[in-house]
C-alpha cells in the first residue's frame, strides 16, 4: 500500500484520455488557424473585387463621357447576381 506522500501511477484510462484531450487541443487549435486563414483570404478577395469594380466603373465613365444604363449593368449583375428590371 503506498503511503500519502507516494503517488499512484495514474491509470491507463485516465492517461488515454489525457492524451485525447491533447489531441482534441491540437485539432482546436489548428481549425482556429484555417478559420482565420480563410477569413483573412476572403478579405483579400472582396478588396481585390471592389478595387476591379471601382476600377473598371471609372475607367468606363472616363471614356464614354455619359452614364446611362449600360455603364451601370455590369456591377448592377455582379453586385445582385440578377438584372434590374428598372435598367432594362
């Protein structure tokens, strides 16, 4: 019998689980990481669209010297995703 200053080795069981939880950790921990690379990258992908966006409005307004309809179809089908009857 051990006395109170000795300590039992620790059970298999609970060493199992101690190693789970180590690895439960590990997967937390590198999910948080993908989650926050992903954040970053769609960040990057909505700059980079409203910076096209901008772009490519200006450069059509600069060179058509008008703004009708036609100018505004594009980012008007790209924003929404459908055709406003209103322009057409």
């Amino acid at each position: 019998m051990p006395s109170e200053n000795q300590q039992s080795a620790p059970s298999p069981a609970k060493e199992l689980q101690e190693i789970l939880d180590q690895q439960d950790m590990k997967s937390i921990d590198q999910l948080h990481q993908v989650v926050g690379q992903f954040s970053t990258n769609c960040f990057e992908a909505k700059k980079l669209s409203a910076t096209v966006l901008v772009s490519a409005f200006v450069f059509f307004v600069t060179f058509s010297k008008r703004l009708d309809a036609s100018v505004l179809m594009p980012s008007r089908i790209l924003c929404k995703g459908t055709v406003v009857k209103e322009l057409l």
